[in-house]
C-alpha cells in the first residue's frame, strides 16, 4: 500500500497542477501498476476533470520490475476497464496504453497486426481484442527519431513494410521539428499536448507558444511555408484536441448543442503578469493571454457546465478550494 500512497501524493499533484493551469480534458500514460492506476481514476473522478485512463501495457524490452507477464498485463487492464466502469461516470474514459516508441504494422493477407517494440505481438492481439469488445481508444508514443524506427526493423525483419509516422517531437528532446502545415495540408487530425515530462510544462498555453515558434522555426527553412498565426495554435489546442480524442460533437467550442468545458479568465487577477491598457479590444486581450498569461489568470474552471474548482491565488501559487 505504500506504492498506493505515494501514487496518490503524486497523482493528486498532477492532476491539480494540470487543472490549475485549465487543462479541461487530460488523457493520462500511466504506470503498469494496476492499483495506482485505480487511484488515479479516483483522484481525476472526484476532481471533475475530463480523463482518459491509460494502464500501460510492457513484457518486453524492460527492466525485470516493470516487465509484466503478458496474460497478467491483460488481466490487469481488463480489471482497470471493469473499475472505471463502477465509477459511472461518463467523463472517464479507459484506454489502451501500449508503452514504448517505435511501432509497426505487420501486413499481411487477412489483417493489419500492431506491433510494438515493448509489447510482444501476442500482448499486442490482445490489447486489439479488448479496445474491440470494450470500443476503446488507443494510444501510444510513436516513433520519433530515426534510430528507434531502426531498433524496430531489426525487431521486426520479417515485416516487409511500415506505416511511417512524422517525428512529433519537441526542442527538449532535441529531435526534430514537426511540420503541421504540412499535416494539415494532408488531411491530418492534429492537436496540441503538453507531453510532460519530455516537455517541462503542464499549460496549453505553453504548448501554443511553443506551436507557433516551432512552426516559425520550419520557416526559416522552408521559404515556402506558411507559419501558424496565433489563432490557427489556438484552434489546434482546443478543437483539434478534441478531434483527436474523438470529442469533436461534444467540446472544443461554443457551438450550441455541445458541452460548456470553459475557463474564466481574468487578466487583471492577483499578481497577473499581464498588462492592459483601455484601448486593447478583445483580440488584443484574447492574444496577450494567449502569449503572456499562465494560471494566475485562470479563476474558474468548468467542465460539463460544472464548475470544478475556485482557484484560489495567495503568494503566486495557486490552489484548489
């Protein structure tokens, strides 16, 4: 039980932190261990936040205590779904979470079978029977470097082709820079994550600012392409998120018919450091908050026309009331 309280420490803190920082719907890649996943379901359903619970799923390519048999790492995600199911609570959803980066396809005459370089492909079937039964989402890390798409061509020589996914990385990983233009140009789904702890902030806000350099970035490279304006990160953040998570009839804006997940923001809070003057219109506003706000103007936080929590300021630090 000790492993349960320190998981309910930190599980407490992230989900807080994430929605102090306004963070309405939040799909989490836990752990393997299927009681601390329990607790993190507990601490996102009693807060109110929007969640997608991912129990990881590993028997291969890993240290002896995080290696999970893999009848066990099924029977341990069939017991994560049944739990979230008790919770009744339509907010919480149960995903697939297969761990590790590189993956593949496997093509073959009758089906397309997942691989991945920590789950062995019979994990793999499984996994792809409950999402199935259970109509679940899955998700992933992708490949995101040259070096570990080679890892699984040697893992996997006998496939003869793979499904190739554009490195989605970031500057801390130092790993490339992603061309959305290009994605969506193409059709792609693309949203906005904070991807912690690669990244090193839990705020949307951040991973806009990041959005439009990174894409500012790309164009000093490419004279040909056109860098996301603030507005484009923004419907990224919000409506493109909730495409990919399948949300895109429920959240994402205010167009009657879906549900209010909703920040109320005040730039003149306690200790802002936002700036206005009596001459800035609402855009003026709207991208001062975008570039310089962070928590400290967030004082409402609504999800499903419920106000979750009273953020309360005092010394800078935020907390939830």
């Amino acid at each position: 039980m000790r492993g349960c309280r320190y998981a309910r420490n930190m599980y407490t803190k992230a989900v807080t932190r994430h929605v102090l920082n306004g963070t309405t719907t939040c799909s989490y890649f836990a752990t393997i261990h299927l009681e601390a996943c329990k607790v993190l379901a507990d601490i996102v359903h009693d807060i109110g936040q929007r969640g997608y619970l991912g129990k990881v799923n590993m028997d291969r390519n890993a240290t002896p205590e995080l290696t999970e048999s893999t009848h066990g790492s099924l029977a341990d995600t069939t017991s994560f779904i049944e739990y979230i199911a008790t919770k009744h609570n339509s907010l919480l959803t149960p995903v697939i979470t297969p761990r590790f980066v590189p993956r593949s396809i496997v093509h073959n005459p009758d089906s397309d079978v997942h691989v991945s370089c920590s789950t062995s492909s019979a994990l793999m079937t499984g996994l792809a029977a409950l999402s199935n039964t259970h109509t679940l989402p899955i998700q992933s890390h992708l490949s995101e470097n040259a070096k570990e798409i080679e890892w699984v061509q040697a893992l996997h020589p006998d496939c003869s082709s793979y499904a190739e996914v554009r490195p989605n990385s970031n500057f801390s990983l130092s790993s490339g820079v992603l061309n959305v233009r290009q994605l969506l140009n193409e059709g792609v789904k693309v949203g906005l994550g904070t991807d912690v702890s690669a990244g090193y902030s839990t705020s949307m806000l951040d991973a806009i600012r990041h959005a439009v350099i990174a894409s500012k970035v790309t164009a000093l490279t490419s004279p040909t392409h056109q860098p996301l304006t603030y507005a484009e990160a923004f419907h990224l953040a919000t409506v493109g998120s909730a495409a990919c998570l399948g949300l895109h009839d429920v959240v994402g804006n205010f167009v009657p018919g879906k549900e209010l997940d909703m920040l109320v923001v005040d730039l003149g809070s306690i200790n802002s450091a936002v700036d206005t003057h009596d001459h800035d219109d609402c855009s003026s506003r709207f991208q001062k908050f975008l570039f310089l706000g962070d928590d400290r103007n967030i004082v409402h936080v609504y999800v499903r026309g419920r106000r979750l929590v009273h953020l309360v300021q005092t010394n800078g630090t935020g907390s939830i009331k």
